[in-house]
C-alpha cells in the first residue's frame, strides 16, 4: 500500500468499477490505520468480499478539515497475476483434501459438493451484490449466512497477528478457488468442477442384462427380419466379430455387442405360432420355414457342400483291434473333421459292438452313430455330427449274400440309405469272390448286388424319373460304394516287387496298367456310371500281420490293390474327391485301411418324408464317452508319473 501522501483533490462519494471483481475497503478504517501508524489496514476492516463498491461516506462539512490532514485516494491496482497462481495451489491442495477418504469419513471438518450446493440454494440471494462463499464469512463454519458476515466486526483490527494472518490466507485461498471456477456467475453460486486426487477405476463395459440376451437373437424366416437373411455365415465359426456386427447394422455400441457375441447362434428361434402350425414329423410343404428348407440348408452350409468320409477295411476276424485309431478316422492332411463318417468292414472282429464303442472313443462328443447294420462279418456304421441328426430321414438298409462258403456268411453286400435334406444317398459295402483268375465271378457278385438291393422301402425316390427298377444306383442321388472287390494285378510278384523297388510314385501309376478293375471298368462290364479317384499309394494287399513287406509265405501272393472306393452321383460335378489313401500304420491284418474324402452337394428339399427324429445310439455314445474320458485321464497320470519322476545318484 503507499504511504506518501495523496493528490489534493477531493475523492468522489462513491467510487464503482463495473466489470472488475475488486475488493472494497472503508474508508474510516484506512484513516484509522494512517492515523494510528500502523502502516497497514486490518484484514479484517478493508476486505469486504460482500461488496464490490468502494464506498467514500465522508460528511460534507467535514471535508474541509480532513482535506487539510490527508486526501485519500484508491489503492493501486492490485496483482492479481501473481495471487491468482499462488491461489491456484491452495485450491487444489483443498480440493485433495475434500476427495481423499479421510474427509469423506468425517463430515464436520469439510462438506461434500452436494451439501454445499443444498446450503446454498437454501439461501436467498441479497439483490444488488453477489452472494458471498461460506468460507469467506467465518473461518469457524461453513455454513454462515451473508448476514451474519455482515455482522461481524469487520471494521476493527482487533485480535492477534497470527489470527488475522491465519484468516486472511483462508479467505484468500477460497476466493482464489471461486475466481478460478468462476463461482460468481450471475447471482447464484456455482461450485467449480471436482477434480479427483487420482485416476478413477475403469468402468465395467458389459452392462447387458444377461435375462434380456434373446432379444437380440434374429429368425431370418420371416419379412420382419428380411434386411438380415441375405447375411452369410461361415461354417468354421459361428461367432462374428466386432467390426462385422456393427457394419451390418446389427449393433450400435459395445455393450450390444458383446451380448451378441455371447448369445449369437446359427440355431433360429422358432416363434409359438409356428410351433403351433408346424409338425416335424408329418412335415410341411412350405418353401420358407420349412425344415429340410432352402434357408434352413444355406445356415448349416452355405456353400451347400458337405464332407463325408468312406472308408474301408477287411480285418481278417482278427479279435485284436488298433490300440489307436486317430490315424485312420482322423487323418492329420485336412485340418477338419468332416460331416459324415461311414465305415464299412469285412471279415470283421467277433465283437462287433466293441468295434463300434472303439469307433465312438475315436470321434468323440461331437458325433454320433446314426445307424449300423451288419450282414454275417460284413459291418457298416454311420456316424454324423450331432447336431445334424435333425436333418436326415429314416434310415433304411438291405443285404445280399452272394456265396456261402460256411455258416457264416463272408461274401456279399450290405446297403443303407437315407435322405439328408434334399438329397438321397446310398452307401454299399461289399466283399465279392477272391482268386486272382476270378473276374468274371466278380462280375456276376456286382450284378446280383445292384438288381438284389431293395431300396428304398418307405423313403420316396428324389427324382423316380431317372430310376431303375434293375439298378439300384439309378435310384438315389448319390452313391459311395466301398469293400474289398478283390480285384487283382495282372502280372507276376518279382516284376510288381521291382516296380515297387525301383520308384514308388511312379511305380504306382505302372502298376494300375495291370489292375482288372480299371480294365473292366473302361470297358463298362463293372461299375457303370461310377468314378475312382486317383489312387497314389501302393498296394493295400497282401502284407505280413504286424510288418510293412508283403506276403513272405509259400505262397507268395501278388500285392494287389483289392480294397477300392467307387462312386457315382445322378448330377453332374456333384461330389469332388478330396483325398484318396491308405492307413499303412495299422497293421493288425493283412489289408491295409483304405479311406477316401470327399465334397458333396446337397440340395433343400421339403419335409414330406419320414424323419429321424433326432434318432442315434445313445448307449454307444456314452459307452464311447465314458471310455474317452478314462482314456485322457490315464494319458495325464502317466505324463505326470514321468514328469514327477527323477534319477538320483550317489557318488
């Protein structure tokens, strides 16, 4: 503050700065203080934050002898520049205070946002001047009122200096605060914004009501849904992910679409009205909704190709079976599991449900046996994904025995057929004659097979226009024929073992110049209208039990390729062969397991045929997984046993 004496010139009787936030002083305590010595004004007499005028109530007949002592005049201009940062630190330093948990656990030191808020809208604002902070009307309470700021003794400098200072650094602290949040907007008090002490915890995104998830499930079905059908999904996968969902328009934000995600099916919802109008066993001609359907088909295969694995295998009634037969059903070459597996043997082992419970163990919890059927040591079992039993008719089957050697029938044929979807198949296992000069017996076990089997029974024909009544290949619309045919190579053992000696790969396609069935099937004796594909391994016949040479007895048998797979399909291109190959690591019997792979296409039909109704084994099934589970954990014990197990030695 100055101390040389003011300009002689009388001071106006009132003195207002609009615009600026200035604080006020009496003028009876500034010439107290000039008149006293003290060199300074109380705190407590000149900062007067309820005014922002400054006020000259001076007497007129008093001027003149006042004038002639001093003529006060308005203090400088006050630095704020330099307040207003040192402030900033002590509004931030109280404002830690007020978030920390100590001041949130004990009220009466500090008051939270929303009581300072309930105390100030409960006090009426004074007209004409702002209505004051509660910290700055007593340094004792928080919740005084303006008038009892008033009140106060605010033009004396009574008390101590350690009080004054003590208050004045309060006052100063909390104006500072509300000058920075800009409190004093108006005539109402406004509370600047809280900043916490520390980083707020992340907020939980998934706010999704897990009871509510089905409403984002969508039936394609029907018009209402119309803009989502024309979506297609891909089989490895049934989970979109996020960028996929909200490009479509199926989400908007985060939170639908991690519910999506999580409760996205390829299954529909089927609605209560249509519960109520469709039967699954009688079936319904509708092209849309029904179940053997367009639209059901393009959810489960949009390319409408399935894969179906054909193999076979003559066991030579051998009791002993495979310790494992991973290698055979589920070749590591194609990086999935099919659709469809179909296992045919002949000479089958005597206990014919254990080979079915060793063939659930091996494919596990995601397949089942839809049907299996037996003709004398000729087995045949079908297995397919669980979730597709809904999907296939009734399954019929037939046999034809060609020539009883004994009691026990050994050669011959055994058929099953069914309808998945739209289209019908027809799978056929046979053992025909053997002996190397036998062709034409061979011939004449095909013919009696193809004119014998009768099938279908109950299941319609998919196309009765293009049917024989002396060929019952003519009659589905796929056919995958598979056994040991016994077709023999027509040359001698030392030039086939030198053709194997000298190059296998090419050696392969030299030996197929002798093989009988391919002669007999150029010439269309055999297998009319059937396919082979490629073949590209060596021999499946005749080896040592338990070895990789060829027969080594007396009596020196030609290695031959006597176990095939053969197909044929009423549309052209319809089925693709994937893969064509042997199973050289089992090596339980004298033929080697031949297996092939293919691509078939299926097309929608309608549900006016006799249905499965989700019919399977289910015995087997958990025979085969009870046994799996017992077979992994004994797996774990034994790498644990050696993991566990160490070599001490003593020196």
């Amino acid at each position: 503050l100055p101390t040389e004496e003011p300009a002689s010139h009388p001071p106006p009787a009132s003195l207002k700065l609009p615009g600026r936030r200035l604080l006020g002083f009496s003028s009876r305590a500034w010439g107290k203080t000039r008149g006293g010595g003290s060199g300074l004004p109380a705190v407590g007499s000149w900062w007067r934050p309820r005014s922002l005028e400054i006020s000259w109530p001076l007497a007129a007949s008093a001027a003149g002898s006042l004038e002639a002592a001093f003529t006060p005049r308005p203090p400088r201009k006050p630095r704020l520049e330099r307040a207003a940062s040192l402030d900033e630190k002590n509004w931030r330093r109280w404002r830690r205070f007020r978030t920390s948990q100590e001041s949130l656990t004990d009220p009466n030191e500090t008051s939270s946002s929303n009581g300072s808020l309930q105390e100030a809208s409960l006090s009426p604002p004074v007209r004409g001047r702002a209505t004051p902070c509660s910290q700055c009307c007593e340094p004792n309470s928080l919740h005084s009122s303006p008038d009892a700021s008033e009140a106060s003794p605010m033009g004396k400098s009574r008390g101590s200096t350690s009080d004054l200072g003590k208050r004045a650094s309060e006052i100063s602290s909390a104006f500072g605060g509300l000058l920075r949040g800009k409190a004093f907007a108006g005539s109402k008090p406004r509370l600047s914004q809280i900043m916490p002490a520390r980083p707020l915890p992340p907020m939980e995104l998934n706010v999704a009501s897990h009871t509510l998830r089905t409403a984002n499930r969508i039936d394609s079905d029907f018009m209402d849904y119309r803009h989502y059908s024309q979506h297609k999904f891909g089989r490895v996968s049934s989970s979109l992910s996020d960028t996929r969902l909200h490009g479509n328009g199926m989400v908007y934000d985060n939170c639908s679409t991690d519910s999506m995600k999580s409760t996205f099916s390829l299954l529909t919802p089927i609605r209560s009205k249509d519960v109520r109008s469709r039967s699954y066993l009688e079936g319904s001609l509708l092209a849309n909704g029904a179940l053997l359907g367009a639209e059901e088909l393009s959810r489960y295969f949009p390319d409408r190709n399935i894969g179906i694995f054909v193999a076979t295998w003559n066991m030579q009634g051998q009791k002993e079976l495979p310790l494992n037969l991973d290698d055979f059903l589920l070749p590591t070459d194609p990086d999935y599991a099919q659709d469809m597996y179909v296992i045919g043997v002949q000479e089958g082992c005597p206990d014919r449900r254990e080979w079915e419970i060793r063939l659930q163990e091996t494919l596990g919890p995601h397949y089942v046996m839809l049907y299996s059927a037996a003709h004398g040591v000729l087995y045949m079992s079908v297995f397919i994904r669980r979730d597709l039993i809904w999907f296939c008719s009734e399954v019929e089957y037939a046999t034809v025995t060609t020539r009883i050697v004994s009691q026990i029938k050994t050669k011959g044929a055994l058929g099953i057929c069914f309808t998945f979807f739209g289209t019908s198949f027809l799978f056929i296992t046979s053992h025909f004659t053997s002996g190397d000069s036998k062709v034409n017996e061979r011939k004449l076990d095909y013919n009696k097979t193809i004119q014998a089997l009768t099938l279908p029974k109950n299941v319609p024909d998919t196309n009765p226009y293009r049917s024989s009544s002396s060929d019952v290949t003519t009659r589905f619309d796929e056919v995958f024929w598979f056994g040991d045919f016994n077709f023999r190579l027509n040359k001698d053992r030392e030039t086939v073992d030198s053709i194997l000696s000298q190059n296998p790969e090419t050696g392969v396609s030299k030996l197929l110049a002798y093989d009988q069935l391919t002669s007999e099937m150029s010439r269309g004796s055999i297998f009319k209208g059937f396919q082979e594909a490629d073949i590209r391994f060596r021999p499946s016949y005749k080896f040592d039990i338990g070895k990789d040479s060829y027969d080594t007895t007396s009596k020196q048998r030609t290695p031959s390729y006597t176990d095939r797979v053969v197909f044929r399909s009423r549309y052209r291109d319809d089925i693709h062969a994937v893969k064509y190959s042997s199973c050289p690591v089992i090596k339980t019997s004298d033929h080697r397991p031949v297996f092939a792979l293919f691509r078939v296409k299926v097309r929608p039909g309608r549900d006016n045929i006799p249905l499965a109704a989700g019919q399977f084994d289910r015995e087997l099934y958990l025979i085969g997984i009870k046994r799996r589970i017992t077979r992994d954990l004994q797996n774990r014990r034994v790498q644990k046993d050696q993991k566990s197990s160490s070599i001490c030695s003593i020196s």
